[in-house]
C-alpha cells in the first residue's frame, strides 16, 4: 500500500490479490476455470471502476511460483514471473487498448521491499 500511496501516487484503487497474481490470467490452456474466473474480476473492475491506468505486480516470494503445484516448475522464476507480467499485459491490451499498464517485480531488499519496474511489452511467453 506504501508503495502505491507514495511511489505511484494513487490515493484509491481497486485491487485483486490472488496467490500466483497475473499467473491465473495465463492459465487458460492448463486452468481454463482459473483463467476464467480471473478475467471475470478483471472485467468487473474495469467496467465498475474505469481505471486510468493498470498495475500488475509480481513479488520473489510468492509461495504459488514457488511450489509449481499447477504449472511446470523450470527456470529462473524471476524470469517466469516477469513473462507472465508480460503475458497478462499483452492480454489487458487486447481487451483495453488505451489503457496503461505498468509492471513491477517486489523484491526484499534487506530491511526493505524493492519494487523494480519491468517492462510490460516483452515478449509474451509461449
């Protein structure tokens, strides 16, 4: 919330906060349900609260990356978690095409959190 307060300097915003975040935007081939009900929230969001912009953040300890129960746990996560920002960002730009979206990865920088601004244009990951 800090960070959304002071950093992007949003006084309201709606949020949906879900263990593996964007991921369950991306499992529609695997999860069809998930994938489902998550674009289903995202559209009652964006048709009740007409955002301005969208932000999609991902964090290094997100426990869904990190147990792989419902995905195929290979490679660097990081890297996993930032080509599902990407994925999901390519997806609200389908459905939204004016609307910004701003990615970030949360890291844990000794005492503090770490919020690096990732690119949300990369290339979906397939």
């Amino acid at each position: 919330q800090e960070f959304l307060h002071r950093h992007l300097g949003l006084d309201t915003y709606e949020l949906i906060a879900i263990p593996g975040g964007p991921q369950v935007l991306t499992l529609a081939d695997y999860l069809p349900k998930f994938a489902w009900a998550g674009w289903h929230w995202v559209k009652f969001l964006m048709d009740v609260a007409k955002p301005q912009r969208v932000i999609l953040i991902a964090h290094e300890s997100c426990r869904w990356y990190r147990d792989g129960r419902f995905w195929q746990h290979t490679g660097d996560l990081r890297k996993r978690q930032v080509a599902d920002l990407a994925t999901v960002a390519a997806g609200i730009r389908e459905r939204y095409d004016s609307l910004p979206i701003e990615c970030y990865f949360a890291m844990h920088d000794g005492a503090h959190v770490a919020f690096d601004a990732v690119s949300p244009s990369a290339a979906p990951r397939r």
